[in-house]
C-alpha cells in the first residue's frame, strides 16, 4: 500500500522535502490547478543521484561541474513544483498555488502557457531507462493528494503539451500503472489511447 500525502491550504506537502525555489510567480487571477504535467529530468543527462536537479531549480547549479550545464543552463531559471527521486523520496521546489516554470511554450487541447494552470512533477530519469517502483509509489500517492485537493481534469506528459520539442517523460513512463495506482477515470488521461471497451 502506498503513503497518503496531504497539500496543505498553502500548497506545500508535509510528506515532502521542502526546498523553496525562487523561480515562482503568482498564477494569473482567478487560475488554479486543473492539469499534473510528467517530466523527466536527469543532471548530468542520465546520470541518477546527487543534488544537480535541486541546485538548477534554486540557482545555485555549478555550471564549471559538467560541459552540458555550461551548454544548456547557464542563466537558466527553471522550477517544478516536485521532484521524485530514484528512491522515491520527494522534495518540493513551490507551492502549488504557485506558478512554476516547468513547461515552457506549451499547448493542452489549444490553451498555452500550460505553467499558468499546471502543477508539474519531475521523476528523476530518461527517456532511455525504466523508472523505479519506488517513484511510482511516490507519485501515485503524490497525483491522489492533488486530486483531491485541486479541481485536477487531466494528466499529460511534457511531450504531449510541447511535442516536437520535448520528449519527456518517455517511452518508459507507465501511464497505464499510474492510473491503476491512481484509480482515476480515463477521462483523466486525454493522451492515452484506451483499447478496452466500455
Ligand atoms: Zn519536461
């Protein structure tokens, strides 16, 4: 059985570490969250463990440590509201009544700016290596909590809502067990194709 995880009336999870990231801002008046965005992130790419991830998200990254930060992220300010570690652990970059700065150009069934009404989740990884059961677990407790406190319609990945650009979560990502974990209807996957029938 999984963990339950609670968002507080602030946005903040008890259950996770809490590691408050400056790249934040207010959602536009009167939006709240009604989408969960799956990303992978993996620093240096395909590399697991250590601290990059938090460093990028609070600004403190050593972009001298590795060729690739010094490429693609220097002065780069970027957030998500939670990361998932291989572990399982999770850690909460900013509140979720907050926008975070994890999508980018992005378009959900022809509505942009998907960080205005978007909560995003980072599941330590690649798009090249299956994901842990320990994450699934996190995330299916973590995607439970924001249901149930956020009037959430529907999950996509990074992919779906900036294809072409991005390709995260990946082919590994199992939609099908994150909505059995979940039990959430599938109408809460708009990207899935379904094949059972009714
Ligand atoms: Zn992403």
């Amino acid at each position: 059985m999984s963990i339950a995880f609670a968002v507080d009336a602030d946005g903040w999870v008890a259950q996770a570490h809490r590691l408050p990231s400056p790249n934040f801002e207010a959602r536009p008046q009167g939006s709240v969250p009604t989408l969960i965005v799956v990303h992978n992130i993996s620093l240096p790419p395909n590399q697991f463990g250590g601290t990059a991830i938090a460093e990028l998200f609070l600004n403190t990254l050593d972009c001298d440590a590795h060729p690739y930060y010094e490429a693609h992220l220097r002065g780069v300010r970027v957030s998500a509201h939670f990361v998932i570690h291989r572990d399982g652990e999770l850690e909460q970059f900013v509140s979720c009544n907050e926008r975070a700065w994890h999508a980018g150009p992005s378009n959900f069934f022809g509505r942009e700016r998907c960080n205005d009404f978007s909560i995003g989740i980072e599941l330590e990884g690649s798009d090249t290596t299956p994901f842990e059961a320990a994450q699934y677990r996190t995330l299916g407790s973590l995607v439970s909590a924001l249901t149930a406190r956020y009037p959430i319609e529907a999950l996509a990945g990074h992919s779906d809502i900036a294809p072409g650009r991005k390709t995260d979560p990946g082919p590994h990502f199992e939609w099908a067990r994150l909505q059995r974990d979940t039990l959430l209807a599938d109408r809460y996957f708009p990207y899935l194709k379904f094949s059972r029938t009714l």
